[in-house]
C-alpha cells in the first residue's frame, strides 16, 4: 500500500508501539494501514508538539469500518 489521496488518517498515536497496537489490529480485521511518522520521533523517542505521534492510516473506502473496529475493540467487556 502506498501513502497516496486514496488513504485517510484513522488514529493518531503517541508512539510507535500504541500505533503497531492498532494496525495490528486492524490488519486483522483485513483492513490495511500504513503508519506515517517524523523520522527523528523514534530516534528521540518522546512525543512533543506532535514529534513522536504516528498516523495510522486506512484506504479512504474502509475508513468507516476502520473506526467501529477501533471504536469497539477499546468498549469495555461486559
């Protein structure tokens, strides 16, 4: 998958791991997500003003159910 007009911005993460969290996640679901990041936030490894946060982002087509998905798997159980 390659990062064009076709993707949309789902989840932003405060780091790598959270954002690996949730691709796998997705992934699973058969959605396929690319991460986008600043180079040097995993090099420094902090999140200030927005250095460090990862995108997750999901073709524009499956954005919706991209969502429910995250939207649900962070309900808590009954």
């Amino acid at each position: 998958m390659c990062a064009d007009s076709n993707l949309e911005t789902i989840y932003i993460a405060s780091g790598q791991w959270e954002a690996q969290v949730v691709k796998s996640r997705l992934e699973t679901a058969d959605i396929p997500a690319l991460l986008t990041y600043e180079s040097v936030g995993p090099v420094v490894g902090l999140t200030v003003d927005g250095l460090g946060e990862v995108k997750v982002m999901v073709p524009h087509t499956l954005a919706a159910q991209a969502r429910a998905i995250l939207h649900d798997s962070h309900e808590p159980a009954p």
